[in-house]
C-alpha cells in the first residue's frame, strides 16, 4: 500500500457503498476462498464501476473472473442491454460465480466463457469499450496485444495488479510475473497506441487509452 494507511482508510469510509449483494460475496469469498485476497473489493470494485459507467459501456471483456466480485461491479456500469463476456479457466470458481450472478439484475448480461484467454481471444469479434485484466499476470503483454485490435477507438484496457507488492521496483525480483509485469508496464508507457498511467489503487491498476 502506498498511501498512509489512515488516508487509506479515510477514502475506503468515503467511497460510495457496494450493495448487499456485493457484501455477502466479498465475505463468502473470504471465508471460502484460498486466496481471498485476489478478490477486487469494495474500494477497487466501485472504481471499476465508475469507469465503465462513465465509459457508457455497451460491450465489457473481463480476463480472470474468481468469484465474481469485480465481474458484478462491470455490469452495473453497463448501459441497459449492454454485456459483459467474462474468461476464467478454473472450473472450481464456477459454483460461487454462478450463485451470485443469479441472484443479481444483470444475469442476462454476463457471458462466462471457461478456458485459457490465449485460446478464446482470436476467436471474440469485439469491438469492445472496456477491458479489465487480472488473470495470468505472466501473459499480460500478450493480452494486450492480443485485444487491442479489438478495443474501440476510445477504449479503456484496465489491468489490476500492475505494481505487483512492490516487486517492480526490486532489482532482485526476478520471478516470471513480475518480469511479465514489468514489460506490460513499460510497453503501455511506450506504445504510441494508447495513453497510459498507473493509478496507485490498492496492488496498482493500469489504464490504457486507445487512440
């Protein structure tokens, strides 16, 4: 965390609330999960839900799904009638998504698609508005560049976890995902595509406007 933590805390008070589904979600997550850190959150889910709102969003491609938090948070900033299609290759995941996701307004707007990204992205015709990626943090250049020619001029690529604990500023960091990471960050920051900055949130979250 880079902010103060009382800061931290100010801002997570402030933020507007998660609804009640939200909450029963985030806390069978925690009880259930073994990483339950992986969850999004309240602070990083109403963010996500701001900026697909704002982008009036029709078409939302969510890489990494877990049980769903953040996927939910998506589409309530769909406009009405809009999707979001979500990627998961963890099977396990399926039974808690799905729990939720019948119990929310936005059954009909979720597409879950179970496999590895890399095989179903040549395959989603796209155009989307909003892309928010947070699965395999070893493939993260190549899931850009795998859907970029399918974002809409104007288009949003999010990608969580970016700072990766700190580990991308540690020389002696060598492990596969933060190397991965690393060259996401510097191919965004580089890439006369799109218009990029990190936002320090939580793990740090990546934007990507493309031009």
């Amino acid at each position: 965390m880079i902010t103060n933590p009382s800061i931290q805390q100010y801002i997570e008070h402030l933020v507007s609330p998660q609804s009640d589904l939200l909450a029963d979600l985030e806390r069978e997550t925690y009880q259930k999960m073994v990483l339950p850190q992986m969850i999004s959150g309240h602070y990083q889910g109403r963010l996500l839900q701001f900026l697909a709102q704002l982008k009036q969003a029709e078409n939302i491609l969510e890489i990494g799904t877990f049980t769903g938090y953040a996927t939910l948070c998506l589409a309530e900033g769909l406009v009405q009638g809009g999707q979001i299609i979500t990627i998961d290759k963890n099977d396990e995941f399926q039974a808690i998504q799905n729990k939720y996701f019948e119990q929310s307004a936005y059954r009909s707007s979720i597409k879950q698609i179970l496999g590895n990204a890399r095989d179903i992205l040549p395959d989603l015709p796209g155009p989307f508005d909003l892309v928010f990626i947070d699965a395999d943090k070893r493939y993260y250049p190549e899931y850009f560049e795998m859907i970029l020619p399918k974002m809409k001029k104007g288009g949003l690529i999010l990608a969580d976890n970016v700072l990766w604990y700190g580990k991308v500023v540690d020389p002696a960091a060598k492990d596969a995902e933060t190397l991965a990471l690393k060259q996401y960050n510097n191919l965004l920051a580089t890439d006369p595509r799109v218009t990029a900055l990190i936002l320090p949130v939580r793990d740090g979250i990546s934007m990507a406007l493309v031009k």
